[in-house]
C-alpha cells in the first residue's frame, strides 16, 4: 500500500514539474512572439469544456502594440479522428491598437505573392468548427482620444472539405461596417468570395465620412491565382485632410466617389497585369468626373499604371479667391496617364478645353469674358519624389470674346503661343492680338522663388484706315486721329506678385493726320518709358512734328525732353523742357529749359520770338491792302492757368535797319474823306518807312490778343519825309482769326464739321 502510495505521489509531482516547465516554456515563447503581460484568471473544466473568466495581455511589434482582453472564453474539444476545437465563444473580445510613433520602413514588395491555399489547408482544418464574439470592442486611435467600434464575430469551419465562411460586424455611431469572406474546397480549386459593406457613412477622423461596398470573387488553382469578379463603390462625404485645410472653401469637394470595375477580358493574369474600369465623381464647389481605363501592370522595378481613353470633366458655377472669381468654369480633358518608375506623365487629347464666362482680378480690376484655353497635345512628366522638377509643354490658344479694363477698350483678345515648365522656370510665347488691331510677340519667363519677366515686342503698325491704338486705349483722345504712320517698339517688364517695373521704347515715323482744328504731317516720336513703384516716365530725345496747321502753317516743330508722374495721377506730373522750338512764318518761337510742375495750378514759361518775317505775315493774315517787310524778334512770359494759355507782358520789336509798311486800303480812304486826321493818317502809311516797330503783347483766357503798337519812322511822299510817331492799340480774337483763316482755303471735312460745331457752342 505504501509502495502504491509512493508512486501516486511520485507520478503528481512529475506531472506538477511537467505542468510548470510548460507553463515557463509558453511564456518564454509566447513572450519571444511579442506577448506580454499575459494574464487570466478563473479558469476551470466543466461541461467538456475549458473555461476561462479572463484573458488579458500586450503584443508589442515594430508596428505599434495591441492590447487584448478576453471575457467569458469558452474552449470546447472534440476528438475527430483527431484532437480538435469543435466551438470556440467569447462573450467580449477587447482590442487597443497603438501605432508605433515611427514606423519601420516596409520592406520592397517585388517578391510579394498571393500563397496556395492547397499549402494552407492543412493550418486551416485546425481551425475551431465554430467560433464567436458576442462582444467585439475595438479602439483605435483618433485625432486626440481613442475612437471605439462594437459588434460581433462569427466564424463557421469544416476540414473536409475545407470550408470557411466568416462574419464581421461593426458599429461606431449607428452605423454599420459589415465583412464577410467565404472559402470553398472544390475538387481541384479552392472558390474564395470577399465581401465588405458600409450602408450608411461612417465617420473615420481625419478623413471623412465614408460608405459603400467592394466585393471580390477569386479562384485558386495551385499557384494560379484567377479574378472570377470583383467591384468597389466607395463614397466619401466631407472630405478632410490637412492639405484641404488650404483649400478655399467654395473649392473644397463636399462628396468624393469612387467606382472600379475589372475588365473580364484581363483577370486570367490579373497578378502580373489587370485592366480596371474606373469612374471618379467629384460634388461640391467644382462637380465633374474621370472616366478610362486603368492598366496596372507587374514591371521589374515595381508596378506600373496606364489610363487611356480618360476623360476629365469638372465645372463650377461660381468660384472665388480674395482676388478672384471665376463664374460658369467647364474644363473638358480627354487625357492619356502613365505611371512608372516614380514618375507621372500625363498627355491631353488634341480636343482639350478649358473655358469660363466669366474671371474677375478686382485688384487689377480687371474682368475677361468669354474665355476660351486650348490646350491640346499638351504633355506633363512630374517625378513624385522631386514635383517642382516637373516638365510641362504645351500649345495654347487662349481666346476672350471681352477684357475689360478701365484703360482698355472692351474687345476681344487672342494668344496663340506654347506654354512651357523646366528646371523650376514656367515659361509663356506668343502672339496676343486684339480685336482693335493691336498685336505683340511676347515671352515670359517665370523663376520659382523669383520675380518673372516679360519681352514684349509690338507688331508693326501702319496707322490708315484703322488707328490700332485709338481702337484699343480707352484714354486715346478723342481729337487725335492718324491718317498715315508707322509704329513700333518694345517693352520689358518684371515683378514678383505684381508688375514692378516696366520699361521700353516706343517709335512713331511718317505720322500723319488732325488734333482738334489742326492738321499735321511728317511727326516722328522716338519715346523712352518707364514705370517703378507706380511712377511713369515719358522722354524723347528727338520728337519732330513737320508741319501743323491750326490756320497757320506752322512748323517744324522740335521738342526734347521728359514727363514724370503718379499712375494715379497722370495729368499732374513734372516736366523737364530741355529743348523745344516751331517754326512760324519763316522764323521761329522756342521755349527756353523749364521744369513745370502740372500739379500746381499756375505753370509759367518763356517764350522767345527770333526771325519772323512781316512779309509772310501779311500773306496769310487777311487784310486788305496791308503789307511790308522787316523781321521780328519778341519775347513772351507764358502761363498755362488751369489749362489755358496767357501772356502777360510780352514784348516784339523789329530788328534795324527796320522795314516797310505799306496800308492801301479803299476802306481806309473812304473813312478818311472829310477828315483830315485821317486823311494825314492814311497818306503817311501809304508807303511808311520805320526805323522802330515795337509792340507790348498780352493774351487772354477768352483767346484776345492786345497789341500796344508803336512806329516811328517816315514817309518819303508826305510831308517831305518827316518823322512820323504813331501809338495804335490792336485787338484781335486769336480763336476766331484761325477759324477765318482756315474756312478761307481748302480743309479737311473733319476739321470744318468741329469748327461749326464750335460755332454753334459760341453761339448765343
């Protein structure tokens, strides 16, 4: 008996060190898998089965830990010709997964397969023939707290044949995420069927709100995977990331969907190469869509991706920046896509468009209507790694059925060029052309982190029928028209956010045609401009006007000098006069180096007379039976009071020996009969001889000429030549004197139509 006993007890004390070595080898291997922490309590055997009141422990890896907890384990046996897990049951399953704060870099998927499932039968037949999660909690985390999704877990199993079939449910909020995934043992192919809904939206922080479905149906044939079917439809309400944040929010997309199809013609091979269907819709400020055909293929760098026969459609009612609005946007791009090798190129179909009714730049005030870009053939290479070293060319043809600008007028504008990015430079050439006639060659160049560049080279043109200029600028004066002229020049302007600065040289020849009353001929302008910081400035070194008729011919004119001033401001700038000179009758009237200031109400000038000629004088002044010779000289204090010209103080003299005035005039003799002052008056100016022709000379704002004329000299024929003094006071109405002198010949029928329009102003 003792004998029995001691063998009994040496047998439980074998059976407690066997226990206990076991106990330690599951912990060191389950704590050389990443398990830690493992904990339970109230484990028993009842009923056939093992059951366990609590599981608790950690698995930590490289890519986070996960925290377990199991509540209520059930774990019943059966033997089936072999041990094994009839039913397995939880009343909770808890899982906390924490993400690592930098996770490992994945290791290159080129070896990545899908495995035999002929090679994991034999796993899978150990699998529970019944396994269930009443209660399944899972905790993720979100942008500061944990998000928790609830449901259930069931599995059904068989070994032979094999055949699984799993259900997953979860719920966070009401709404619902279902799984399911189906295995199927055929004679010589495993049938697997993969299915996962989300009926209504489901918030996921960070992303959005998200609902729809993807199914998958594959056959597996020893290492031969085969597609049967498979589709996704996924919908994306309220979209987030953090580069949307950026985004303006009548830009942002309210709703994201997500349609794929495979081609069943491409899913024998669907490992080393598939053909998706794909269509994306966009809903929200901008609504629109991509359609084409995806290509995914196995290369030995990786996989590659082509879409062909893409179409990109979006369009916006109403779009708006702080200082920017597009209305009626419609971009319509048939598009090619190819990804490989770290590298996106995209190529437009010849059809390509983009168009808009109508954009609005409030700060330039500037609003274009009617645009039309045509961008097609155009061809975009972007390496992912390195996307400000994309490679962009393109031909454009961009048309505005309208751009309004205050300093325009409002027509229609081409440009017709290419369009290029390299080596972080963006690049614009061309030909823009308005509807007015004016046209330029431009080329822009645009640096990133730099301030662009643009060379602008202006068409020539030949000023006859049509004024490109008066047709185009909305300030042109409405006096001044060409008849004839050649212009030309160029301009070269830069800036960072907004133009900077702006230079050139513009150049007039062969101008001909009317200001106002007067008409012109021979004008050559060669002009310097430039604009910094808003201030414009004008310079000529050379500006020759050949002939100008007010109803005095008068010319040439020379003028050198500049004009400086305020963009906002124009008319009250600073003028440098270095040199300026007409000639009148044969003689000339030349202003002496000035500064005026055209801010201040009152300018003042001086103006010298040399070499005019009384001869030519009385050609062309209309009145009766006067003539003579001599040559004047003269000088003129000017002001320009509020635009209008006066003269104050001005003197003319003749130059010695002196000359010749001859009045033999009916008029004269007729008021002379019966008076001898007269009578004396009219015999001493038959054929006056003077040594002193002098005269003060004022000018009004009513255009009336004063002249304080004073003679001295004789008359051979009267009175034995004696000296003779006369003190004449002559008026004349300068304004009506040129309207006279210009009626009295041939003008030209614009200038007559303006002169009786003036009359009848005049009138009373």
């Amino acid at each position: 008996m003792r004998r029995v006993a001691g063998l009994i007890t040496l047998a439980v004390l074998i059976l407690l060190l066997l226990t206990l070595l076991a106990g330690q080898w599951l912990q060191r291997s389950l704590h050389g898998a990443g398990v830690q922490q493992l904990d339970w309590e109230h484990w028993r055997w009842a009923e056939g089965s093992l059951q366990i009141g609590g599981l608790s422990g950690v698995h930590a890896g490289e890519q986070g830990r996960l925290g377990f907890r199991v509540e209520g384990l059930v774990l019943r046996p059966i033997w089936d010709g072999r041990p094994r897990l009839q039913q397995v049951r939880a009343e909770l399953v808890q899982l906390v997964w924490q993400p690592a704060a930098q996770l490992p870099a994945s290791a290159p998927d080129e070896a990545w397969s899908l495995p035999a499932l002929e090679d994991l039968a034999a796993p899978l037949g150990w699998l529970p023939g019944e396994l269930q999660v009443d209660r399944l909690l899972v905790q993720l985390p979100c942008d500061e707290a944990f998000c928790d999704l609830q449901g259930s877990l069931q599995l059904r199993s068989q070994p032979q044949p094999l055949a699984l079939d799993v259900r997953l449910d979860l719920l966070q909020q009401e709404q619902w995420l279902q799984g399911r995934m189906q295995l199927q043992q055929q004679q010589d192919s495993y049938l697997t069927r993969a299915e996962l809904k989300v009926p209504e939206p489901l918030p996921l922080p960070g992303i959005g709100l998200l609902s729809g479905a993807m199914t998958l149906d594959l056959e597996n044939r020893g290492a031969l995977w085969i597609l049967n079917e498979g589709q996704a439809q996924w919908r994306l309400e309220q979209p987030f990331s953090d580069d949307l944040t950026a985004v303006p929010e009548d830009w942002r997309p309210r709703v994201l969907s997500l349609e794929i199809t495979p081609d069943p013609g491409s899913i024998a091979d669907w490992q080393q190469r598939l053909e998706l269907a794909v269509r994306a819709r966009l809903e929200g400020g901008i609504e629109g869509g991509l359609e084409g055909r995806l290509l995914l293929a196995r290369a030995a760098a990786g996989w590659e991706a082509e879409l062909d026969g893409a179409l990109l459609q979006l369009a916006a009612d109403r779009l708006r920046l702080p200082d920017l609005e597009v209305r009626g946007l419609a971009l319509d791009w048939p598009l090619q896509g190819r990804f490989a090798e770290g590298q996106l190129t995209l190529t437009l179909g010849e059809q390509a468009s983009l168009a808009a009714s109508k954009v609005t730049l409030a700060a330039a005030e500037l609003a274009v209507t009617g645009l039309d870009a045509r961008m097609g053939g155009a061809r975009l290479a972007v390496p992912l790694e390195h996307p400000d070293q994309l490679v962009l060319h393109s031909a454009l043809q961009l048309g505005m059925q309208q751009l309004q600008h205050p300093a325009l007028t409002p027509q229609g504008w081409t440009l017709n060029g290419e369009l290029q990015h390299s080596s972080g430079v963006l690049g614009l050439s061309g030909r823009l052309a308005g509807q007015g006639g004016l046209s330029a060659d431009l080329s822009l160049d645009w640096p990133a982190q730099a301030d662009w560049r643009l060379q602008l080279t202006l068409g020539e043109m030949f000023l006859r029928a049509a004024n490109p200029l008066a047709a185009t600028f909305a300030d042109w004066p409405e006096l001044l028209s060409f008849s004839s002229g050649r212009l030309s020049g160029q301009l070269q302007a830069r800036g960072r956010d907004g133009l900077d600065q702006l230079s050139g040289r513009l150049q007039l020849s062969g101008g001909q045609g009317i200001y106002d009353r007067a008409s012109f001929s021979g004008l050559s302008v060669p002009l310097e401009l430039g604009l910094r910081n808003d201030r414009l400035q004008l310079a000529t070194e050379g500006l020759v006007l050949e002939t100008v008729d007010p109803g005095l011919p008068l010319g040439p004119l020379r003028l050198r000098g500049s004009y400086t001033a305020e963009l906002a401001h124009l008319d009250k700038g600073l003028l440098q006069l270095e040199a300026a000179s007409i000639g009148v009758l044969e003689g000339q009237v030349r202003l002496e180096p000035a500064r005026v200031d055209l801010s201040q109400s009152r300018q003042s000038l001086v103006a010298l007379v040399e070499g005019v000629e009384l001869a030519r004088l009385f050609e062309v002044y209309p009145a009766e039976g006067l003539s003579g010779r001599g040559t004047l000289d003269g000088r003129f204090p000017v002001s320009l009071v509020d635009g209008k010209l006066l003269v104050d103080g001005g003197r003319l003299q003749a130059r010695e020996p002196g000359g010749v005035l001859r009045y033999r005039a009916a008029q004269l003799s007729d008021m002379a009969a019966g008076n001898p002052g007269l009578e004396q008056l009219a015999a001493a100016l038959d054929d006056f001889r003077y040594r002193v022709l002098a005269s003060d000379v004022s000018y009004d704002e009513q255009g009336k000429l004063l002249l304080g004329l004073r003679l001295e000299g004789s008359n051979p024929t009267f009175q034995q030549g004696r000296q003779v003094n006369l003190n004449i006071q002559l008026e004349e109405d300068i304004p009506a004197l040129l309207t006279s002198l210009q009626l009295s010949g041939q003008v030209n029928e614009i200038i007559r139509k303006r002169i009786e329009q003036r009359y009848l102003q005049r009138s009373p």
